[in-house]
C-alpha cells in the first residue's frame, strides 16, 4: 500500500516538496482540477487506496464520486520511494458528512514494480510505466 | 606532443535521471537495473551511506531509507550520451566513444593552455546539458584516463611532462585501467605500489611479468602514447541475449515459451547489426547453480529464425531435465560475419515460405513493437507478456566500445 506522498509545492505558488504520511493526522493530498489544484483530506474510513478493479465492478456506484489526478513527485511503498513523472490516478468521493476525500487507485504490481517494493499493488500511475 | 584527453560523466544515469527531475538534485538518489532488484547506479549523496553498486534495493532501503529508486531509461540515457559525443566531436574528428559515460578525446598535437581546454570542455557539456563530468587530459590515454578518476566528482587534471613523475608518485598501480585487484596484489608483494615504481622497472621485467598489455601500460604512464583512440567499434565477436527466467521453473513448455522469447530478442540484434552467425549455444542455469549447455554448429552462416529455431529445439531436448528447476538462460552466437557484401549461396538453405512470414513478422514488429506479432511457442510464458512493462526490447547503446 502506499502509505506517502511527496509533491512539489509549486504548483500551489510556494516552493519545496511537501510530504504527507498515512500515519499524519488528517493528511491532506493535492488534486487538480478545472479551478487549479486544491488540498482534499487523503482517505475514508481507514482506507487510503482503492482497488481500480472494484470501481470498475461498481463498488462506488452508490455513492457520488469522480475520478481525479493527484499531484505527485514520489511514492513510498513498503520503505521505497520512487519516482512519479506526472502524478497518481484517483477517485474524489463525498463521506457521510459532505467533505470531499480522495483515495488513491491501485492495480495489481507489473513484474518490475513488485521485485522492486515487494508489494503485490501498486498506484495507478498516469503516463508512465514502472 | 600528442594530447589526449578522458571526459567521464558523474554517476552518468542519476545524472540523466536529474536533467528531466530537479527535485532529484542534492538527495540520495539510486537508478535501479532490469529487473528492478539492484542498485545500478547512485548519487554522491547516497554512495556516503555505504550503498554500493549491485546491492539488492530491499538492502539499500534499510541503510538509506529516504533514498529515491528511480527504474533504468537506457534509451534516455544514450539519448543524452548520444549529445555529449555531439559535443565531443565539435572539438576533434578523433573521438572514442568508449562506453555509455567516457569517451576519449584525441586533440593530436595540440599546444594550448590545457587546463583552459580541460574547463572549457566540462562548462560547455555542464551548460549544454546540465551534465557534471570529470576531465583528464595528458599524453596518453591511459595518463588521461588516471587523471579523470583523480578528481571526481566535477575535477579536472591535468598531466603533462611538468607534472608526470610527481603524479605517478601520488598514484597507486591499482589506479590504473587494466590492473585489477588480484594484479595489484601481485605487484604490491613485488614492492611495486605507485606508478612510479611501475616505470621505474625495466620494460623487459614488466613484459616478462605482465606480457604485452603490461608492457603498453608501462609506456604509455611515461606519456608514450602507444594505445590509439578507436573511431569505430570493431565487428562483434559474438551476440548474445538471455537472463533470467522470471522465477524458477520446470514447466518445459514455459521453459521452452521463454527461450523462445530471447530466441525473438536474438535474432532481432541480428538483422539491427546486420550480421550473422555460424555456431549456436543454449545454456540452461539451474537453481543450485549449474549449467546445462548445448552448442551446435550450423551448415552454414546465418540470421534466419527458423534455423536456429530447429537448433535451439534440438538442443532444448538435449539438455532439458525433467523435475529441475531453472533460472536463467542464455543464447549465445559466434562467430559474428556481417551480411553486407555477402557471398550467395548455390544450395537452398532454410525454407523460403517460413522465412517469409518471418519477414512480414519483423516488418510488423518494427511498426508496432518488437513482440506485437510473435512465435506461437512464446504462449506458454504468458505471465511475461502479461506485464505491460516487459513489452519492449531494452535497448543497447550502439556503436560504444564496451559498457
């Protein structure tokens, strides 16, 4: 699983990367959209990543949700961080109370990514392959 | 006096890797290899914490943990290679390209200021590039290729006949390419430890000692420069493709799938060189170790898949043993002739009707991607060609003299 991120806070006019932790109270991912980036809660209920498979098969389908990007320059996943060109695929969603969250897509980990993090998931990266 | 200088790039694939990332820039960094196990190559930064080349990543992470893994872009990578020779040869017709990060510069007799020349060279690679590279420049290209090693990272040296006895002084015979650490060992015991002691002995002893490479070192440290800056990569003398299985396996038909597979690789570095070989070796390494190999020679040179198709099926049942496990293979051609200016042949040799779908295969390929249209053996290792990341050749840089 991914547990944190590292962006460029230039995208939001200021400068020097920001990370944000799983383990961070309230961490905080930023997204594009139409009106420039934005900083959404990162996670629902425990969960910070969804499987692409299950919103494929209509998991979220009672739920509004839509698919975003997540601004990105690292990922660490079980203690490696590695590189992202362009950012993370991921799905914005409304909790209970009408705050917007966002959760990380993953799919399962091609050859490469899995001998190198060991991990049998991996984010769904945009543009690029690892 | 002949002037020959060594320009060799700083952690060369970190450095590509911070060209198109600056954020990579000033922290522990490390470019992963093809399998995305180890370390192949890292940043100052990270070399400080004791990560050394060909570790395995998950050993590297407990000593760095907040290092960056960044996976191998070969094509990138001879990309920005490609450009530093460009550069390399705005200053002389006579350039080396001696692997992916060095080459050797011949500026013949050259009489300027050559540290000027040196510093001139490292700004404009730095400016044009972003590339931080290490120069030497002296008489030979052995004094040269010393130097470079001397002041890394982003250094300059400069030997010439002012300074020579001094830096072979300060230089230990480890330092020099061609005496590894064994070699170095045996010297030592010899009491030859610098350079120095090296010239210091006669020509015949170190002949007799280290036969004729030995005795070409030992002019050229004198800045007799006898080694010469190749222009053009000599004819291979073999080809070869292979590697790892992807795991261990004794399926015979996933075994097979995946030779087949290399044998596809194989043949494409074939016909991209436009060469052709006469000798065929499989080799078939089990999880303990061992190697199983088989080795045909063919009636005749050539590039034809479906020849060496019947010779690496011959051979797979030769040498494949039911219940074993293997990890790794390896196809192996030699001796390499090049087809161009080639003699025709008077007999029929391979079948006309297969070499042409094998023509239409390539002409496909060369479209769409190199395993878009392949042999109908590679099914059974589906999980390779399952994975989105492993349908592309890795790519060699061409025309360089070794790696």
């Amino acid at each position: 699983m991914c547990t944190a991120i590292e962006f460029d806070a230039a995208e939001f006019g200021k400068n020097g990367l920001i990370r944000m932790s799983v383990n961070d109270r309230d961490p905080k991912l930023g997204i594009r959209t139409c009106n420039g980036p934005r900083y959404v809660l990162w996670g629902y209920s425990k969960n910070f990543c969804l499987k692409k498979e299950s919103l494929v098969s209509g998991y979220l389908c009672h739920i509004q949700s839509k698919p975003v990007e997540i601004i990105a320059n690292r990922a660490l996943v079980n203690g490696i961080w590695f590189q992202i060109k362009k950012g993370i695929r991921g799905i914005l969603i409304l909790d209970g109370k009408g705050s917007k969250r966002v959760l990380i897509l993953t799919e399962p980990s091609t050859h490469y990514f899995k001998i190198m993090t060991r991990a049998d998931r991996m984010p769904v990266l945009i543009d690029q392959l690892i | 006096m002949k002037i020959i200088a060594h320009v060799d790039a700083d952690c060369f694939y970190v450095s590509c890797e911070r060209i198109r990332d600056k954020s990579l820039i000033g922290i522990p960094v490390a470019v992963l290899g093809n399998q995305g196990a180890c370390v192949i190559a890292r940043s100052y930064e990270m070399k400080k914490f004791g990560v050394k080349v060909g570790m395995p990543v998950w050993e590297a992470k407990n000593v760095c943990p907040d290092a960056v893994y960044v996976k191998r872009d070969f094509e990138w990578y001879g990309e920005v290679s490609y450009k530093m020779r460009e550069i390399f040869l705005s200053y002389s017709d006579v350039v080396e390209f001696y692997s992916i990060d060095e080459s050797f510069i011949d500026f013949g007799d050259y009489s300027g200021d050559l540290c000027k020349l040196a510093r001139k060279i490292q700004s404009e690679i730095y400016h044009e590039l972003d590339m931080p590279v290490s120069v030497g420049i002296s008489l030979s290209r052995t004094l040269a290729k010393i130097g470079s090693d001397k002041n890394k990272p982003f250094g300059v040296t400069v030997v010439d006949k002012s300074n020579l006895e001094e830096f072979l002084k300060n230089t230990s015979v480890g330092e020099v390419c061609g005496i590894g650490y064994k070699l170095e060992a045996r010297l030592k015991q010899m009491h030859i430890d610098t350079c120095f002691d090296y010239v210091s002995r006669p020509a015949k002893f170190i002949k007799s000692l280290l036969h004729k490479p030995g005795e070409e070192i030992w002019y050229e440290l004198q800045g007799k420069a006898l080694l010469l800056i190749k222009n053009e990569r000599p004819q291979r003398k073999m080809i070869s493709r292979g590697g790892s299985l992807w795991g261990y396996h004794k399926d015979p038909k996933y075994v097979f799938g995946f030779l087949v597979r290399n044998l596809e690789r194989f043949c494409e570095s074939l016909l991209s060189e436009k060469v052709e070989i006469k000798n065929f070796v499989l080799v078939l390494i089990d999880k303990e170790g061992f190697e199983y190999k088989f080795s045909d020679e063919m009636s005749d040179f050539t590039q034809d898949f479906n020849i060496i198709l019947n010779s690496l099926k011959h051979g797979f049942r030769k040498i494949f043993k039911v219940g074993k496990l293997y990890g790794y293979c390896h196809l192996i051609g030699f001796p390499v002739r090049s087809v161009c200016g080639k003699q025709l042949n008077f007999f029929e040799y391979g079948d006309e009707r297969r070499s042409k779908i094998h023509d239409l295969k390539q002409q496909v390929n060369s479209h769409f991607g190199l395993f878009t249209l392949r042999s109908a053996s590679t099914a059974y290792a589906s999980t390779v060609f399952g994975d989105k990341t492993s349908d592309y050749e890795i790519t060699d840089i061409k025309g360089k003299l070794c790696f």
